[in-house]
DNA sequence: ATGGTAGAGTTTCTA
C-alpha cells in the first residue's frame, strides 16, 4: 500500500495537479492539509472520478484537512480526543482603567463557551491502517498566544497518540502532516535566519521528538536521512530554485506500522512549474500486512 | 527602491 501527505495549500486552486498526482505515483491513501474549503466547497468530484473516497473536515478558508482513500475509508473522526481550541485573547480597551481589579467573575457565557477546534485533524482507516491528517498550527511567532496553542496542541496529540498504542500495542497507526516545526538546524537552509522565529525553538523541538518517547518512529528520516532534504519551499524569493527549503512534513508511525514501511520518497518534482503548492508530497510505502506465519515455519 | 508570493471571507488575513 501506498501512503502520501502533502498540504496542498488550497484543494480548489490544485485540484487537478492532485489527481494527477494520485494517478501517476498510484498513491492509496492521501492525507491533505490546508484544503481551506468549507466540507461542501470541497471538489469531491474530481477526487471520485479517479476511484477516490474523501473524507474532509473544514470549516472556512483556513486549515483543513482530509483524506482521500481507494483502499476503503471508515470511522472518521473530524477531530482527537483531547484536541484543544484557540480562543482568541480578550483585548482591553485602549483607555481600560489598569487600576481597576480584574473581574474575579467574568461574564458565565466566556467560561461556558469552549474555544472552537481548528479544522486540523482528521482520522480514518484505510485499507487496515488509522491514517491522521495533520496540520499542526503555525505559531505565528514565539511571543504569540498561536505559539502557547502550538505547544498545548502537540501535547494533547502525544496524549492522544500514546493512548491509542495503550489500547492495541499492535495498532497500525499513522500520524502525517505538516508539523510546522523544524526538528534538527540540517532541516533548514540557514538556522540563523531562524533565530528568534518558531519551528526552531527547544520546546517545539522536544513537543516533536515527544512522539518517538511514545513509542511512534518518525520513518520519513528513518528512510531518508540525508541533511538538507526539504519538504518545503516559501514562494517567496526565488526559495525553491536557489533550494532554500524546510523539513517540516514528517510521518510518525506506531511500531507495527513501522515494521511495513518498505521506502519513503519525496516528490520534489511537484514544486516546479506553475501553480505548485509551497509543500511537496510525502510518500511511505508499506509492505502487505503481515499474515500470522504458520507455528515452526521459520525461526 | 524596506519590496519580494500565493490563496482566500481581498478594502487584509495567513502562511
């Protein structure tokens, strides 16, 4: 079987270079991020046409995510457990008075309403495997509450994650996406133009390498471990021909899933040409699952 | 020359 993620940076504007992709790697299972469609805009058609299921979750022009499957698609699930909301910060009016003490009761309504959850994971079993598409949330900068909702979001995904391989520790699980965080500075084309910025910092580092503290591999550096292997290139001057990329797109699987994975490639040709997403698609390849093998047959 | 790209709810936001 044939697994891929790419955040294909709007499912509308691109939607014929990803069937095109689907068909020419002959890709199973594909988990998308950033289809920043509502579920109804989402061009389902298309996806269906090649022999594709989609199962999407978005709920405006931001995030989204989905996954489109011709290995079979079932119980879905929009978000996991534990998966916390932004809430945007309460700004005080420019000529709030600082001596005034904070309400010791806020309004009943600002505590009873839950920050939203963010269009960014979805879960589905394709053909034997729990596939999460994942979009794990940029963090804006290190001193903006986006950065604190990074870290609380890893956190709850590691909780999540950890729980699943506690209920089976023979569960084939897959967690793929955009991580949005730059594990290692040979992942970056100049960590000095990273200092001071998010994706670099220890505690998104720690956040990322927490997975593998659960019990999960990251199989994409496992499989290619070669420095400067980019996932991600910005539009923005001239990134991709002068190869000024990011690693940032990665595929945690748990220990029976990691035991299939045959080859890992990255298919940095869709970055070329006109209208390319800024990522490219990450491809795992997995042997058939394993059948119990008969009592005494080999050693 | 303080920009530069792309996509979307385009009189501005997000990445």
């Amino acid at each position: 079987m044939r697994l891929a993620t790419w955040n294909v940076n709007s499912v509308r504007a691109r939607v014929d270079r990803v069937v095109a992709f689907l068909e020419r790697s002959q890709t199973d299972v594909l988990a998308i991020q950033e289809t920043k469609c509502r579920d109804e805009q989402f061009p389902v058609g298309a996806f269906e046409a090649a022999g594709y299921e989609v199962a999407h979750v978005g709920h405006s022009a931001w995030n989204g995510v989905a996954i489109a499957s011709r290995v079979g698609i079932a119980d879905v699930e929009a978000q996991f457990a534990g998966q916390p909301g932004f809430a945007k910060p309460a700004v005080p009016a420019a000529d709030d008075a600082p001596a005034e003490a904070p309400d010791p009761e806020p309004a009943a309504t600002l505590l009873d309403v839950p920050p939203p959850v963010e269009a960014r994971a979805l879960g589905a079993t394709c053909g034997g495997v729990r596939v999460w598409s994942l979009y794990v949330p940029h963090g804006r900068a290190v001193a903006d509450p986006h950065y604190a909702y990074k870290l609380a979001w890893l956190g709850a995904l590691r909780r999540a994650a950890a729980d699943w391989l506690a209920d089976d520790a023979a569960a084939q699980v897959a967690l793929v996406g955009d991580w949005n965080v730059i594990p290692l500075d040979t992942d970056v084309y100049d960590p000095a133009a990273f200092a001071g910025h998010t994706h670099v910092t220890p505690a998104e580092r720690e956040a990322f390498a927490a997975f593998a503290d659960a019990g999960y591999a990251e199989v994409t550096r496992e499989h290619l471990p070669a420095e400067h292997t980019y996932t991600y290139w910005d539009y923005q001057q001239l990134a991709f021909p002068r190869n000024k990329g990011l690693r940032i797109d990665f595929a945690y699987t748990s220990p029976a899933l990691r035991e299939r994975v045959t080859g890992v490639v990255i298919d940095r040709d869709e970055r070329k040409g006109k209208g390319a997403s800024d990522h490219v698609p990450v491809i795992v390849d997995l042997a058939d699952a394993a059948t119990p093998a008969p009592r005494g047959s080999r050693a």
